[in-house]
C-alpha cells in the first residue's frame, strides 16, 4: 500500500451504501450556482459588458483600496486527436496542427477584446489550460499561449497554473515548455488502467505512459499532480476498478478525482456504442466500484474532499478545506479565494460577482463574433440577490461540510436560520438517517453524508427540477 505519509496507515472509511441507494438522485455537480442549465440566451437584458467593468471595482480580499480583486483565468483547448467514446467535454477532433495555430490567433483577438474591459492591474492568482487535449498544441505554441498571458495579465509569484495532461500527447519537450510558461500543477486523464476496458472506451493508454508523464512532470518540479479516473465505463468491475486504484496509487499522486461516469447519449452520441454492445455496468456494480475506489483512497490515507475529489492530507486543497478556506467554481475544487473567473475559447464559461457567461461552443459561431468585433458570449444569467445568497450557502456546504448560522447571518445580511427556516425543516429526513447534524446554531454533514453532499445541496437550490434527465446521477 502506498501511504501519502510516513506515518501510521489511516483507517479506510466505510460507505453507507444503503443511504446512497435511497438518496441518490439525478442532480447538478455546484460548479456553480445556479447551475448552467439555468443560463439563457437572451443576453441583453444581463448586461454582461458592463458587469465586467463592475467586477473591475471589487477590492482585494485584504481590503487594499489600492487593489482590485483576485483573477482566475480558464483557456479551453479543444482539440483531440481521436475521440474517447465516453466524452463528454466539447472537444475538436483533428489531427490538422495548423488548427491549434489558427485557433491561438483568434484567443489573442478574444484575449484583447476583454482586456479592453478589464482592469488589467488585478493579480491573477489562478490559470488553468483545459481541453480537449492542452498538449495537442506543440511546444512552440504553448509558449505562444504563455507569451499572450503575460502580455496581458499581472500573475502573483505563488499563481496555481494547472494543465490537463494526457500522457498519449505528451512528450518531455511539452512539459518543460508548459514549466517555463509558469504550470505547476497538471492534472493526468487516466480513467482507467484495464486493457480491456481502454479498448472498449477507444482509449489505449498503457501504464507505461502515466509512468513516464509522471516522471517527467516531477523531473520538472510540478508541486502537485492530480489523477482523474471514471467508474461505470464498459467491462468495469468492481475488482477490476479495484486494480486501477492500485496503478494510480503506485504512481504517487498528490489528488484523484473519481468520476461518475455520465452517460447521456442524446447529448454525445458516440457514448451509444456502449448501449449498442450492452457493455455498461449496473447501477449496483456502479456502487461497489465507487465503494472500493473509496475504502482504497481513505485506507491510503487520502482525504475525502468532497464530491469525487480525494487528496493527500499535505495537499493544498486538503490544508485549504481544514482550514475553511476551500472555494468551487468551474473546474471543481480550488483553493483561490473569492476570484472572478475569466474563461476564454470557445465553450468557456465566465463568472462575475454576480453574473455567469457562457462562450459559443462552436468554433464557427465563436469565431463569427470575433470577426463582427463581439465578445463570443452565447448564454449567461444575471444573479438575483436571492441567488447570490443561496450560492454562498451551497458553496459552504460543499467546501466545509457544515453551516455556521452566526458566520452565514454576518455574511449574507439575513438571519440564516429564519429566512431558511423552510429549507431547514426539510431536512429532517436527512437528519433521522444521520446525514447531517441539525442544531440550533449549525448544520454539520456527518461522515455518512459527505458522498451524499449535492443531495444535501439540492434541499437549498430554488431552482431544482429532479428532471431525471437533465443531470448525471449523483453517484
Ligand atoms: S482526450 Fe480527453 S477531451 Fe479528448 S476525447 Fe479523450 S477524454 Fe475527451
């Protein structure tokens, strides 16, 4: 077994498997609140240019008049050389380079389109490179796409620069452009080690290569790296998965994300394959892999963060979580406190204080926009101020697992525990079965809740349709 610590063997955390049964439900993963199934495309009435100059005024979380706030910045690189069946991300499949170069072009015109917006001044303190496959553009032009943010943007000496890696499209000539432009976190798509199930996924991936990316992202001093697996892909079991978990430990990683998988055909047709072949797993086999990956994860010492994300106790998102300082947007967990996020590339999603913006997802109709001299903004949502109070009491939830009424009635102006005193009567089946912990002064998700947390989460969500078929199940 490998430990995440020289000391003693942590205890693995046992699952309350007939809880989950009961309660897992189709729902939003709280990326973001409200979720983006709520974003319309009647964008003129948002006001979103002018909610960029908005976000300009905020101040430093220190209160520095001087400062604005903190900036997070996404890029999203979509291209892939071949498609794995169970994607479900908006990806470009191509293997024209020259798409990558034609494609750099364009982010430049949309990076100066917003910056003339922007207050270029605020320190950004996140930057993330998420596909599609970030390394499918060669060395020259990650450089490229580093240059262009430097160009632009101020980022903090301690900036968390992260990049999804697929180790099929990596080579060490990617990794130490990726280091001199500034990454220092990369997050590995793995999914699954089994030959059998790589072939049935069109993913042939063998351990060889998560091995060499490792070493080659350690050799060049990336802090932190992150491993992604998917449970419910086809031929999966339960000791099947058991063995992947095993792989993925052997290779050291700081954090996993262990996915559902989501099957939603009639959004991503080439996931019919796996009907067509009666290839998926049940939901019970579904269960147990998640039941395994978790007793393996929490017995090798890694906490469980919350909402399929697991890490070593040093980790920075397990120190940020202990230390109520863990935050959600787009990307998942994150430890950047309170920053604006501004996505750029097609499909890329924005959020202001109080707005989200949502780019064209099609190269086309994005490029289209660049050209007529307009943001490529295609959907987005303006918060109520009702909406703005519930996402800090959802985003709590998920990243602390507890509401402090006293902390949530100073935050949100209100008295927590009147003006929720419908939502917090609801919650009384949750508390019978030992979910949560309901006092007069705090909501506290007992252990046997923390799989369960959007469930949880959902009790709060004012706009929460259970429509079987708009969200990936739960678990
Ligand atoms: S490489 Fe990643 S983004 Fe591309 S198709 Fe496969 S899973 Fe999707």
């Amino acid at each position: 077994m490998i430990l995440p610590t020289e000391t003693a063997p942590a205890t693995p955390t046992p699952l309350a498997l007939d809880l989950i049964r009961k309660y897992s439900i189709p729902g939003p993963r709280y990326t973001s609140y409200p979720p983006a199934t709520q974003f319309t495309a009647k964008l003129a009435p948002l006001g979103l240019e002018d909610a960029i100059l908005r976000d300009n005024g905020r101040r430093g979380a220190a209160g520095d008049p001087t400062e604005g706030g903190p900036v997070s910045l996404y890029f999203h690189l979509p291209f892939c050389e071949s498609r794995c069946w169970f994607c479900g991300c908006n990806t470009v499949i191509t293997r024209r380079r020259e798409a990558a170069t034609e494609y750099l072009d364009d982010l430049e015109r949309e990076v100066a389109l917003t910056a003339e917006l922007m207050d270029l001044l605020r320190p950004v303190t996140q930057v993330h490179f998420g596909g599609g496959t970030p390394t499918f553009l060669p060395p020259d032009e990650l450089r490229r796409l580093g240059a262009l943010i430097n160009k632009y943007f101020r980022l903090t000496p301690d900036c968390e620069f992260s990049v999804e890696i697929d180790p099929r499209r990596l080579t060490r000539e990617h990794v130490l452009a990726l280091r001199e432009i500034g990454a220092n976190r990369a997050s590995l798509g793995v999914q699954d080690t089994n030959p059998q199930v790589q072939l049935a996924i069109h993913r042939v991936q063998p351990q060889q290569m998560n091995e060499q990316a490792f070493a080659w992202l350690r050799e060049a001093g990336f802090g932190s790296i992150n491993v992604d697996l998917i449970y419910g892909l086809p031929l999966q079991t339960a000791s099947s998965f058991a063995q992947t978990i095993d792989d993925v430990l052997a290779l050291k990683p700081d954090r996993l994300s262990v996915f559902s998988y989501a099957h939603v055909p009639w959004i991503k047709p080439a996931q019919r394959i796996f009907e067509d072949r009666k290839q998926l797993p049940g939901p019970e086999d579904k269960l147990a892999m998640f039941a395994i990956a978790h007793e393996k994860l929490t017995g090798a010492g890694f906490v469980d963060i919350g909402l399929d994300h697991f890490a070593r106790p040093d980790d920075a998102l397990a120190v940020s979580q202990r230390a109520g300082t863990l935050h959600r947007n787009f990307q998942g967990y994150s430890t950047a406190a309170d920053a604006s996020l501004y996505g750029f590339g097609i499909s890329s999603i924005s959020s202001t204080p109080d707005t989200y913006r949502q780019n064209f997802k099609t190269m086309a109709e994005w490029r289209a926009a660049l050209d007529a001299g307009k943001l490529p903004v295609e959907r987005g949502l303006r918060l109520t101020p009702e909406d703005v109070c519930r996402r800090t009491i959802i985003m709590r939830l998920m990243c602390d697992r507890r509401l402090d009424f006293a902390a949530l009635t100073r935050t949100l102006g209100v008295n927590f525990a009147t003006t929720y005193a419908a939502e917090l009567a609801n919650l009384a089946d949750l508390q019978t079965d030992g979910l949560i912990q309901l006092t007069k002064s705090a909501l506290v998700v007992k252990p046997a809740g923390v799989p369960l947390l959007r469930v949880i989460a959902m009790r709060f969500d004012a706009h929460f349709v259970a429509a079987a078929k708009r969200h990936a199940a739960t678990i």
